[in-house]
C-alpha cells in the first residue's frame, strides 16, 4: 500500500511539479548533460597529456558554449533577416505582384466566358482574396517579426544570466564531474545506482534509436526531392534537396512549408508550371512522409507501427508539435523502464489491492444476497 501511495505521488510529481521544476533549473540541467557528454573526452585528455583536469574542463566548456552561442545568434539572425527581407519585398513590389496576378487571371479569359456568372463571380473573388491574403501575409509576418525581435530584445538579459549560470556549472561539473559521480553513487546506495543506470541507458537508447529513424526519414526527403528535382531540370538539384533534407529534421518546419509558399511565388511572377510542379512534389512528400513515418520509427524503435503512429497522435494531441516528435521516445521510456523491473514491487502491489476490493466487493454482495 505505501509503494502504491508512493508510486501515485511520483506520477503526480512528473505531472504537475517536474515540468516547473524543468523550467526553473533548466540551465543546470543543460550543464550536467555538457558535463556528461564532456566528461569521457576529459578523463582522456588528463590521462595522456598529463593536463591539469580543471583547465580541460575550461577550455572544453569555453569551447562547447561559444559554439552553442554562435549557432543560436547565427539563426536568430538568419531567420529575423530572411523574414524581414522577404516581407519587405512583398510589400515594395507590390505592383510588380499585382500585374502578375492580373496577367494570370487575364490568362483564363476563355475559362471565364465558358463558365456561368456566379462561377466567374467566385473566381474573381477568389483571385482578390490572394491577393489580400499575400499582402496580409507580409504585414503580419513583418509584424510578427518586429514583435518577436522586441520581445527576445527584452528577454535578453534573462537569457545572458541564464547563460552564463549554464557555462559556470558545466565548467564546475565537469572539473569533480568523477568525485561527484562517486559521493552520489556512496549515497544513494547501490540498489538506486542500479535503478539510475538503468534509466540511463533507457533513455540514451530509446533517444539513439529515435534519431537514427529521424535520419532516415530525412535521407528520404533528400532522395525524393533530389529525383523529383533532378528529373524536372531544376538548377544546383543536389543543393536544394540536401537543404530540404536538413529542414524536413525540423519539427516545426518541413519540407512543405517551404515548397508550397516557393510555388506560390513562382506562380505570382510567372512560373505557372514550376510553381504547380513544386506545390505537387511538397503535398506529395507530406503525404508520403505520414504513411511511412509509424513504419520507419516502428522499425527503428522497436515499436509497432500502430503503436509508433499512436504515440505521435497522442503527443500532437497532448502538447502540438514538439509532442508529436517526443511522443514515441516517452513510450520507448516507458517500456524500457517497465521492462526492467523497476515496476515489479509496484505492479504486485496493486495486484494484492486489487484483489483485496474483489474480495470485499464479492463479500458485500454475498451480505445481500443472505438478507
């Protein structure tokens, strides 16, 4: 009974508490996974070169974060200055788009005296709303940006401390990560030490396997969008597949986000052909990408397809994107853990409680059936 109270008090920790607890001490957590995947390379370099352990650990963790920084700072730019760039385009060639537009629509004259009056009616209201769609799009997204920018300007500070508290604690880690390892490991005792070891190789198994399958799928984006490409005469094919490859990695991007919007373009300047030919490869690898994603994952994961698919379902249900991509590394975790025993004592424990009600609900009912 106390191991079930105890087991329902830990599920109610990882519910409503850890996920703060993730946000307050976040930088300390970053710190001990660096310290952690740092530590190996340390040990290395102390033994063979005879270095002193805790300028490795400076010059390693100096290192490791300046890189973090860089590539952080040289995304924030490039996305801020691919948005503004292309908002701004939007809005200073307007009349350029306009005329396209125009020119377009003058093209399907012969559709429109074939076609009863309400459907020409439709089609000219349809051609206004992308118009006004496109030029709404490019304010909202420069005012997105603007407001995006203002906030991580003011956000800034909190983040430099953040930064600065992850760099001061990865380089202390790093420095007793070993005699720190050894006075927990004396604590806690050896039967917890197993259990830790145990949830470790858990979850760099089950987060191994995930991202080979996630590799794998974007080797296939890189395959379809380098044949597709290839085969329509697209110019530098093997670049912009290699580029798509990467992005399909992206949870929140995909392929088709930027295929469709690049069709759309192409069809407003002209282009009405490439434009279709890329809106059709871009839904056409989305939908591809879903039926094969529970089958590569499932394969990768040692999960079943449904199982795989699911998990995915219930992840983007649950916490959008970002739960859809972790939905089938938590269900690894789970089965991991279950199956290494950890749960044994708690499973047999709600068996007896189990039976304990049966048997006092069989006894209620045999009170009454007597009376």
């Amino acid at each position: 009974m106390i191991r079930c109270s105890l087991a329902v008090i830990a599920v109610l920790f990882l519910v409503f508490i850890f996920p703060r607890a993730i946000n307050v001490f976040l930088p300390f957590i970053i710190a001990f996974f660096v310290a952690a995947l740092l530590n190996p390379l340390v040990n290395k370099v102390n033994q063979k070169l005879k270095i002193p352990r805790r300028i490795i650990a400076l010059v390693l963790d100096l290192l490791v974060f300046l890189l973090i920084a860089s590539l952080i700072g040289w995304l924030v730019y490039a996305v801020i200055n691919e948005a503004i760039s292309f908002a701004t385009g939007i809005q200073t060639n307007w009349s350029d788009i306009v005329a396209r537009i125009d020119s377009l629509s003058d093209s399907f004259d012969w559709l429109k005296e074939k076609l009863p009056p309400q459907a020409v009616e439709i089609l000219e209201g349809f051609e206004e709303s992308i118009a006004v769609f496109i030029q709404n799009t490019s304010k909202n997204l420069l005012r997105s940006v603007m407001s995006a920018t203002t906030t991580l300007t003011t956000k800034t500070g909190s983040f430099l401390t953040g930064f600065i508290m992850a760099i001061l604690a990865a380089y202390f880690i790093i420095a007793d990560y070993n005699r720190m390892s050894a006075g927990i490991k004396k604590h806690i005792g050896q039967r917890a030490s197993n259990y830790i070891s145990i949830l470790k190789s858990a979850v760099i198994n089950a987060l191994g396997r995930y991202l080979k399958s996630q590799l794998l799928l974007a080797l296939t984006a890189f395959l379809f969008m380098f044949a597709a490409l290839g085969i329509y005469g697209q110019p530098y094919a093997l670049l912009i597949a290699l580029f798509l490859g990467i992005v399909d990695l992206l949870p929140i991007i995909g392929t088709i986000a930027i295929l469709v919007p690049w069709g759309i373009i192409e069809i407003i300047v002209g282009s009405f052909s490439k434009g279709i030919f890329l809106i059709v490869i871009g839904v056409s690898f989305f939908l591809i990408r879903k039926v094969i994603e529970p089958k590569i994952v499932g394969s990768q994961t040692g999960l079943h397809p449904l199982a795989a698919l699911m998990s995915i379902y219930v992840g983007l249900r649950l916490s959008g994107v970002w739960g859809a991509v972790l939905g089938p590394v938590v269900l690894m975790l789970i089965i991991s853990i279950a199956k290494s025993g950890i749960f044994n004592s708690t499973v047999m424990d709600l068996k007896i409680l189990a039976a304990r009600i049966s048997r006092v609900l069989n006894k209620r009912s045999g009170e009454k059936t007597e009376s």
